[in-house]
C-alpha cells in the first residue's frame, strides 16, 4: 500500500473567474424554457450547401443568425436595467458565444463576441466563427486572468456587476445576449441550464430524432433542444413566450441559409 498523499494544485485564474462568474449569476432572478425545436429542414439545407459549395457551415452561426433576427423583431428581450433604475435598449445584438478550439490537446470553449448579428448573414458568422476558432491566441486577457490570483473573491466577483452597473461597458467587454453549446461536446438530445448574466442566453443542447405527424403521415424527425433564460426583473412572461415562438419559427424554417446557397 502506498503512503503518497494526494497531489495538490491550484485553480487555474480562468476556472477561478468562470466560478466567480457562475456565483454572481446564480443570485439572478433567471426563468428557464426547455423547448424542442424541428431542425430537420434547415439541417438538410445545411447538407446541400456543403455538397453544392464545399462550405461545412457552422450550425452554431445558423443559431445566432436567427437569434439576433428574433432579437431584432422582439427588442423587448434586449433591454438591462441599471443600479439607478433606468433602461438600456441596444440596437446592435452582440452574440457572446464559445467557440470550440484545441488548446494543449484539450478541447475547450472559449468566448467570442460577434458585433451587431443581426446586421451579418449566415455565411459572414460562420467565417468569423472559423477564424476564432483557428485563432489559438484568442483566450481570456492575461490581466483579467490574474485577478484571479492577485484579489479577494469578494472584490474579483464585483467584475461580474457590470450588467447591473453599467450596462454600456458590459456590452462593449461581453456583448447583450449569450449562446452557450454543450451539445458541441456530445451526441444524443438533452438540455442543460446554466446560471447567466445576461438578459437572455441560449443553451444549445444535442439533437435526436422523434416521430412527427405531418400532412397525415407519420415522419422521423430531428429535434434540437435549446434552453432559453430570461432575466424575469428585465422580461416579463408574455414577451419571452412571443421571442421563444417566433425564434422556433426562423430555426424551423432555415432563415437565411438562401443568402448562403446564392452566395
């Protein structure tokens, strides 16, 4: 039997910053939606433009492309409140997103912002979407990281204030809404939930295949499950139903992969 204690090292600053930005978030007031939506059309559009073009288009970019044309229609879920009470409505969606890349043999997600979405197409996301991900150097700043080690939690979690704070600046270091995948890293359907400080986040889930009744014919479908969160103290429950039904309708019905085919 071996008398060797157990090997002991520290919390890396990013991992020490991603808890600290979980803590802040979980006091939120967040509503969670679990919806299930048929991708099965706009999956198959996805396969012809790869067989016609080459493009292997990113199923994430086709996410945000709808996210930020649903946030463009429903403004009311892009709105922050401040310390003093008064409303931020932004014009440019800004899409924080993990974008996958390897880094030391690891794989992992590593957020980048996508500038004003909703006036981007498909095709202009997916290329950014691509370059960050072979882009190695985009990881968290070095002087955020090391607040991590140089400060107290109590003063490294205030950083996660911004949003309440100042939400100009928040938008300018992290975006207005916040796309989260965890079904990049498996297979199979399932939701996930997470504690989030923005006003409205998507937490892509995986894809699986159910039956579905359609023109009198029972159809094998594809099923993406998505969960959306509201900030409740910024979006009230009729406004969040109308974003989730109108968002269901773009996924469904493969908004903007056109533009890609004729590109």
């Amino acid at each position: 039997m071996s008398n060797r204690g157990p090997e002991i090292d520290r919390v890396s600053p990013q991992k020490q910053l991603t808890v600290d930005y979980m803590q802040m978030a979980g006091h939120r007031n967040n509503v969670h939606g679990l919806v299930e939506i048929d991708v099965t059309d706009a999956r198959e559009q996805i396969q012809t433009i790869k067989e016609e073009t080459e493009i292997d288009l990113s199923f994430t970019a086709f996410i945000i492309s709808c996210l930020a044309a649903t946030v463009e229609e429903q403004p009311q879920v892009h709105r922050y409140h401040d310390w003093r009470g008064r409303i931020y409505e932004f014009e440019d969606v800004d899409v924080n997103v993990l974008v996958e890349q390897e880094v030391d043999g690891e794989r992992i997600g590593v957020p980048h912002v996508i500038r004003a979405a909703n006036q981007r197409t498909v095709r202009s996301i997916h290329d950014e979407i691509r370059r960050a991900q072979a882009d190695t150097s985009n990881r968290p700043e070095a002087g955020i990281a090391k607040l991590a080690r140089r400060f107290p939690g109590f003063i490294r979690r205030q950083i996660w204030r911004l949003p309440q704070w100042f939400p100009s600046r928040w938008k300018q270091l992290a975006g207005t809404v916040a796309v989260t995948s965890v079904g990049m890293f498996g297979t199979g359907n399932g939701w996930a939930i997470s504690p989030t400080n923005y006003t409205l986040q998507l937490t892509v889930g995986g894809i699986g295949t159910k039956p579905r009744l359609i023109d009198g014919e029972l159809q094998s479908r594809e099923y993406l499950s998505l969960t959306v969160t509201f900030d409740h103290d910024v979006v009230d429950g009729a406004p969040a139903t109308r974003f989730v039904q109108r968002l269901g309708a773009h996924l469904e019905a493969g908004t903007g992969l056109d533009a890609v085919s004729a590109d």
